[in-house]
C-alpha cells in the first residue's frame, strides 16, 4: 500500500466508524476521511429505546466515539456534510457541508450509508411531504428526541410492527406507563427471526402485559386539529374493521437499504435491494468497498442473499473492509449467520439461521426442549425454551432458538457449531460447564441434541 492512500468513507454508523478505525490500525500513514451527513458523532441506534424509558438516562450516553476521539486516532470526521455524488473516473466525492459545496478525492472509498426506515402505505399518513403530527419512524437520535418531546405518562401509543425493534419500544413505552398496543399485518410476532411454536411462547409472555393485534393492518390515520386521533384497522383474514383511538403511532416496520450513491455509479444491486459485496467486502467497482445495512450477503446455510440489517454484522463487514482498504487481506466468513437477541418485557430471546420457513420441511429435523438453567434441586433456577433444526442427510446443525435465561449465550454455542459445520453428533458430547449455583450437569443446548440424534437414527 501506497502510504499517501487516503480512504473516504461515507457515513459514521456502525459501519463507517469501525471501517475508519480497522483501516487505521492496519496501516497507521493511511489518511482517512469520514463524511456524515448527520450532526452527531457515532453513536448507538440499538440503545435508542432504552432512551425512551430512562434505562439509558441520555441520549449523549449513546455517543461511542466524538469527533476529538477520532482526531486523537488521526482519523478526521466531518459532520453535516452530505455526499451528493461519486465520481468514478476523477475518483472523488461532491459533498454539502452546511450548504458549502466541498470535493474530496479517494483512492479507496466505503460506503456505509446504512438505511432509511420504511413508510407503509396509510391513508393521511403525510402531510406535505412529512409525517403527520404523532406518527414517528425509529432510527437516529432525532426520532427519538421527538418522540420524548409528544410522549407523556398516561397517554396511549401504538406500535406498528411487533419485530425486534417494534417489541424494544412496545417495552420501554410501557415502562413508562404508556398504554401501548402493538399492530402486526403477519399472523405472528418475529416471523422472519422465529418459527411459529418459539414465537408462540413469546407472544404468551408479552401479551400478558401489552395487547398485540395480529393479521391486521392499519389502513388510515384520522386527525383531530392537524394530529393523530384514531386509527384505521383492517384485519387481513376477516376483513373487519375497528377503530383504535391513539396519541401517537410508532412505525417499526424494517428498513430498506440507502443504496442511490451506489446506484448512480452502477454499483450491482442485489435482490434485497442492498448492494452486492464478496467476502473482501469489495463491491463490483474497482476501489470501492461497501458495508452494513446498505449491503447484502449470503446466508451462511441456505446461500440465499439476506439483506443485512443487524449493527453485529455490519461491524464485521467493517473490520474486513477496513483492513482491505489499508493494505491488509481479510475475508468475512462464506455467509453471515444472522445470530440475533433481544430482550424485553423481562423475556430474553435469542436466535441463529435460517428459521424453517427458509428451509425445506423434509430435508430437516427438528427438536425442542423446555428445561431449566439449574439443576431441578437448586433453588432460582430458571425456564429455558430451546429448539434446534439439523439437516436430515448430513446431520449437520443449521439453526437454533432460544428464548429464556441466558439464551444468548446459549445460541452463540450454537453459531459456533453451525460455522465449524458441526453434527447433532459432536455437538451432543459438548462438555459444558457444571456448578449446581450456575448451571446443570448436562445443559440443555446438549440435550437437545440428544433429541435430534434420536430422531436422525430413525429416520
Ligand atoms: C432502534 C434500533 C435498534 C437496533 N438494535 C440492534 C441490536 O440490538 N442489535 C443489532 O445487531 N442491530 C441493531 N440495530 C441495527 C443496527 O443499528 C444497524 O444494523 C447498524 O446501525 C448498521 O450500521 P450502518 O453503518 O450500516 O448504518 P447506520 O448506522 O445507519 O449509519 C449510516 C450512516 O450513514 C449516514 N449517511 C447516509 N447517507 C449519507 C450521505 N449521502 N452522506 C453522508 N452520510 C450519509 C447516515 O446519516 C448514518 O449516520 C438496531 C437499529 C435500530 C434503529
């Protein structure tokens, strides 16, 4: 590497502020460059909710690294400053920093301009080109303080979406004594990161302290004095239409990836709409990495492309393309497992794979256990839910479910059986740790396993 090479990175999320940081330990002459359009430094969109609640007092607690932080690295971060256009041949960007117009030239670019949230389609939800008075979309530190300025104790909130994100904030609303309803158009909560029987047992739990209306859309806003009043609720299966009378509406709906930088100098975009990126992280343009929620990679079992959307995954897309652009050789793993967790209404949840939907019926096994974090004598021990999906043929575990204690944990042994490749068969001899004070004899991640193997010898 050239020593005078300076990367530019486009946005200071998860992604560009790790990218920034990699890139510089790999190579310290490196000169390195950070346009935010945004007027904060990195900070944390996954502690947003726990803002709402007080469970984080501030919104500054959220700040990862400043702009001094970054100098003191010998990284320059720049904020309020828009990248309007690429310039491939002349290899520089056109940016508007507080209404200047600014050029910078690269000879390495990433792009990490993460995603916007997702609008649904509801009858008055804008009023000239803005969202009407009550309605809030979740993702930066703005929404939030919006959020905290309408919200007050007392008052009824709905949510739409009941997916991780939608669940967080049902939370800490509820925290704070805000009646708050969940809407959710599919027939179950978490569809896309949990199969029916899993998300049943959550949704048991958490209906017991919000409501969740399932199979349901909201089709139209009605005002009071130019703000929500009521809301509009089809359901899907009957068709049946109720009222919902409401202060605000919070849509959690997912996000779609920030691709028209990308777009505009034909960068490939993939069928999920993110832009497509090999192991290196490079994408189809020479000099040109990209990372985070504005990307797309494989799945790591079923190949097919997923949309990345978790800030674990675009930090390990930004470590490798970090260390690419300085000089280094670094590769993401053949596919992303998409390990995910959360935790709320004192429920901890947590997945790995492909869930079944994904996958065929009959090429799979499945098993799933209830059991207990302690040995039954020990006193505290508590509730676990457990399933585990292997492949029939190969015996190979592709996927696992957790919710209850320490399920986090738990499916990390998991991700690290599915990325060694290994069988129900080496996986069920794992010898975990055992103390009657922290955990049983036999745990049941192993367990569980046994269950399989059964299954797979008598198939
Ligand atoms: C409420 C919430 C909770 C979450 N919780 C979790 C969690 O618990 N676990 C998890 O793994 N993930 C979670 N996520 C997802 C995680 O935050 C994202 O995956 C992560 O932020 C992606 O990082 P990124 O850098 O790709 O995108 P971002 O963090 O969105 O950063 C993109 C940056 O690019 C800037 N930008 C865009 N366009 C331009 C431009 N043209 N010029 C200059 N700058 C630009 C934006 O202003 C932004 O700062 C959560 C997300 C939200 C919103």
């Amino acid at each position: 590497l050239n020593q005078e090479q300076k990367i530019v990175i486009i946005g200071c999320g998860a992604g560009g502020g790790t990218a920034a940081q990699f890139a510089k330990k790999q190579h310290r002459k490196s000169k390195i460059l950070i346009l935010e359009k945004g007027k904060y430094p990195q900070y944390s969109k996954c502690g947003l909710p726990y803002v709402l609640s007080g469970v984080i007092p501030k919104l500054s607690d959220l700040f990862e690294f400043s702009e001094e932080w970054f100098k003191k690295a010998g990284i320059t971060l720049s904020t309020n400053t828009l990248v309007d256009k690429i310039d491939v041949n002349k290899k520089k960007v056109i940016a508007k920093k507080d209404d200047e117009i600014i050029e910078e030239s690269y000879d390495l670019l990433i792009i990490s301009t993460g995603s916007k949230p997702f609008i649904p389609p509801i009858k008055n939800i804008f009023l000239k080109d803005k969202l009407i008075d009550g309605v809030f979309s979740i993702r930066t530190i703005d929404d939030i303080k919006k959020i905290q300025n309408s919200v007050k104790k007392g008052k009824r909130a709905v949510v739409i979406g009941a997916g991780f994100i939608g669940l967080e904030i049902a939370d800490n609303l509820n925290k704070i004594g805000i009646n708050v309803k969940v809407v959710e158009a599919l027939p179950q909560i978490l569809l896309t990161t949990f199969d029916e029987d899993m998300s049943k047992i959550i949704y048991n739990k958490i209906s017991e302290k919000i409501d969740i209306i399932l199979n349901s859309t909201v089709t139209k806003i009605e005002t009071k004095n130019g703000k929500i009043n009521q809301l509009l609720i089809k359901n899907n299966k009957t068709n049946i239409e109720q009222k919902i009378i409401t202060d605000f509406l919070i849509l959690a709906v997912g996000c779609r990836p920030e691709v028209s930088l990308a777009k505009n100098i034909g960068c490939k975009i993939g069928k999920t709409g993110g832009i497509i990126v090999n192991e290196k992280c490079e994408t189809n343009i020479k000099n040109i990495y990209a990372v985070g929620d504005c990307t797309e990679f494989l799945d790591f079992v079923t190949k097919r492309p997923v949309q990345i959307g978790l800030g674990s995954i675009a930090v390990r897309q930004a470590i490798t393309a970090g260390i690419n652009a300085s000089g280094g050789n670094y590769l993401m793993p053949k596919g992303v497992l998409q390990t995910r967790t959360s935790k709320f209404f004192g429920l901890e949840i947590a997945g790995v794979g492909p869930t079944m939907d994904f996958l065929i019926s009959d090429k799979i096994v499945t098993a799933t256990f209830k059991g207990f974090s302690l040995p039954p004598y020990f006193p505290g021990g508590k509730p676990i839910s457990l399933k585990v999906i292997a492949d029939k043929k190969s015996g190979k575990i592709i996927s696992a479910q957790a919710v209850g204690n320490n399920a986090a944990q738990r499916i990390n042994s998991f991700a690290t059986a599915i990325l060694a490749e290994m069988t129900i068969e080496d996986f069920k001899k794992l010898e975990t740790a055992y103390s009657p004070a922290v955990a049983p004899t036999i745990d049941i991640v192993t367990i569980v396993c046994d269950i399989i193997s059964k299954k797979l010898k008598i198939k």
